[in-house]
C-alpha cells in the first residue's frame, strides 16, 4: 500500500495519472504493480486507489473512492528549529513530520553547530514530503529557512508562543491553553543565548520546560510538539 | 560535568572513590581532571562532586553537597516493548531512558523481527545506564527480558495497563485517569497479533492510539511514555 501527494490536475475521469518524479519513485523504486491499493491526498482529500496500469515512471490508478483526509491533528504546531548537525536536524524534520508538525523554520542560532546553505531547503522538504507519505499524513508540512530568529518569529503571528529552555519554571503541558495553534521555538544543543530568550520574549514567547530530565537536541522537539497535538 | 551512579559503599568521610568499569570510563574515555565537578547519584540522592585525584581508572572526589535526585518523574511509566530490530531497540532505550520511563521489559513477540539471544539484556542494560546518565536521571531503569508477553504482563501488576494499538479508538491522552503508574504494551513494527490483544485485554488492558499518523515503531514507545509522564 503506498501514500503519496497529487495536484487537483492529475485526476481526470475517475483515474489519476502520477509521472515525472512520483512517478519514477512509485514504479521504479516502490515497484507497485497492477492490483496494488494505494492513497493519493491532494487538497484535503484522500483518494482511495489502485493501480491498473504502470509504464516505467507512468502510474496510471482507479479511483475507488474519496474521503475527508484523516491524517491532519487539530490542534496546528509549527516549529521553529533552530539549526542542528544534519543527521540530528533530519531526525528532527522525519520525526516531528510523523508526530504531526505542520510547519518548519529552520533558524540560524548564535549556537546552532553548522551554517547550512539556502540550497539545504530542498533537501528539507524532500525529507518532510518522505515522512508525510510514511506517516499517513493529510498535508505535506511547509519547511522554510535557514533564517534569523527574528526573521522566523515574523513568520509566528496568530499562534501561541513557547520557548523550550530548560531552565524554565512552567513544564510544557502547563502552557497549553486550548489555543488552536502553537509555535514552538527550540534551540540547538547548547541552547538559546540570553540575547535570543529576550528576543523571543519581547514577542510574547513563554518559556517551558520538558521536566528535569536532559533530552537530545534531536529528540525534545519531537516530544514538545506531541504533547501539544495530542491534547485530550 | 559528569553524571555517574554510585553504591552507597563508595562514600566515606565526605570524599566519593570510583574505581572499575566506571572509573575507567571516567578517567581513560571521559578524561575527568582534578577540579572538574560531576553529580554521583545513589539510593534517591544527588551529590554534588569535585574531583580531587585521577589516578589511572581510579578517581578520588569531594563531596560539596547533596539533595534529593530530581530526574524522575512523578508518574511512574514501564515499557512492555516487543523486540525490534537492534538499531530501531537501541533508540527507544536510549529515548524511553531520557523521558523518563522506569522500567523496560522485552517482549519476544510474534511478529518481532530478530530473536535476540538471553545475553543481549547486558547489553540493554548499558545503553539505559548511559543514557541515564546523560539524560541526568535519578535512577536506573530497570531492564529485563527477552520474555514472552505472558511473563512479561506477569511484572506489570499494580499499575494501569495501555496497549498501543492504531486501530484503538480511544487517543492515549484520554486514557490518562491521575494513576501513579503505568504500563504500556508497544508491539513491533507489523503490531501486536489478535492473540496477542487478547492476552493483554485479559490481563485488563486498555487499547489506545497515538492519532491517526503512522509513527514508527522506533518512535511510538518514546511519545507514548513521554506523554503519560509529562501529565500537568
């Protein structure tokens, strides 16, 4: 069973018709067949298919049937990262992509370890589309950066803001307030400096704590954003 | 700064000895020196250390305080993981350890990839006891098994029960009743079989889901427990 995204025009007559890349991906590397059940999400919708039909990097699908897409939490996360080592950074993207996160800002801290190039963004997003589709997800979360922490708090406006620093007094699952949305700030390993806590603050950020436990900059992101999304 | 566990017999006249596998480990790998402080961690009690003398693998330091350990949580949470595939068992170790869960027991399931051998648990056990110490906890968790599910669910008396299962209904975050502890039975990649459900809903337990997304399974067990421990 495989899990992609599609645009409204690849579906036409009851069939749709994935090529170029997806294409190349689901015949060549995916090998699906003729008779294999798969899901395409485009707008908000999933559509239940199978395939009738595969020419190389040409997928031609049935449409079997339709419905809202699932795969969407209702409480919004985004994120802003700030910029870890690559192997961490992509754990980061695959895991918060899975638990949910439904968009990414990579920021350029004063500690982040690595300056990556603007070019460093596709490589992002092809990693989030990746876990969208292994996830089961409704929407292909939007990745953006590398950016100043200002820059990327620009980009916060309407959500409620938490800074995760573990020195702060409010554990996180305190913060939460029944706000749809929550931006998430979340520094490299050695921590935001003082100068970024001011920044983030004199934009209306609280500052939250995980406990007294120590978690890897690679894995307390992915824990913060799912006690958020998964509040009863 | 380093973390260590200590036995009560290594404390005499306010100065802490470390020799052994640990002091080797923190002498020759971790190159403490004279004047470096740390934390030695015994029965429930943090204390604070500077090192004194480094001899070899022997380490001699002084004792300058001492309080209450302060890295484990107030919900106690027990993993019943079924066995994955080395690096994906390793990781939710090393991850469980760092939010805080308290015990782990390996379940030899039916469908878990892998069958490791009775001497794999030692070295279960030095993963947890690593990341113990750097996740700065107030214990070590207790590991056991290879087992099956029934010797397993034999252990998890007197704490609320959890299955995690997709296809449960009731979101993980729901079955949170204020219990001081709990158990949480995660199945291996393929999940738990219908024989294997049955087991654990005799033994009372609840099943439960993460959302509608796919987690994998390195990934499931570690925001299953950190969301029951980090319960406001």
């Amino acid at each position: 069973m495989f899990w992609t995204f599609i645009d409204a025009s690849q579906i036409s007559g009851g069939m749709v018709r994935i090529d170029g890349k997806k294409g190349h991906h689901l015949g060549r590397v995916l090998r699906v067949r003729p008779g294999e059940p798969g899901v395409a999400v485009c707008a908000g919708r999933e559509y239940e298919l199978e395939v009738v039909g595969v020419e190389g990097a040409r997928i031609v699908a049935r449409l079997l049937n339709e419905r809202p897409a699932r795969g969407e939490a209702s409480t919004r996360v985004a994120l802003l990262q700030a910029v870890l080592p690559n192997p961490d950074l992509d754990a980061v993207l695959e895991g918060g992509t899975a638990v949910g996160i439904q968009g990414f800002v990579a920021v350029q801290a004063a500690r982040s370890v690595g300056r990556p190039p603007a070019g460093r963004l596709a490589r992002w997003e092809a990693i989030v589309e990746s876990a969208a589709e292994q996830s089961h997800r409704g929407e292909i979360p939007r990745v953006a950066g590398p950016m100043t922490l200002t820059a990327a708090l620009d980009q916060a406006g309407g959500s409620r803001l938490l800074a995760l620093h573990p020195a702060a007094s409010l554990p996180l699952a305190r913060a939460v307030d029944g706000s749809p949305a929550y931006t998430i700030a979340v520094g490299p390993e050695g921590g935001w400096t003082e100068d970024e806590l001011s920044t983030l603050r004199a934009r209306g950020a609280l500052a939250v704590n995980l406990g007294p436990r120590i978690l890897r900059a690679r894995l307390a992101p992915i824990v913060a954003a799912a006690i958020l999304v998964q509040r009863p």
